[in-house]
C-alpha cells in the first residue's frame, strides 16, 4: 500500500517537474 501511494507521489512530482520545465521554456520564448 505504502509502496502505491510513493510511486503515485513520485509520478505527481515528475508531472509537476515537468509543467515547470514547459512553463520556463514559454516564459522564455516570451521575453
């Protein structure tokens, strides 16, 4: 159950890791 719940965690960072990535790359191209 534990195990579950820390890949989920972990798959949820990486997304949001990601978001970031894109969003940089957007407010980047902006200015």
């Amino acid at each position: 159950m534990e195990i579950k719940c820390y890949r989920a965690k972990e798959e949820k960072t990486k997304m949001i890791e990601e978001l970031n990535i894109t969003s940089d790359i957007s407010t980047n191209y902006e200015s």
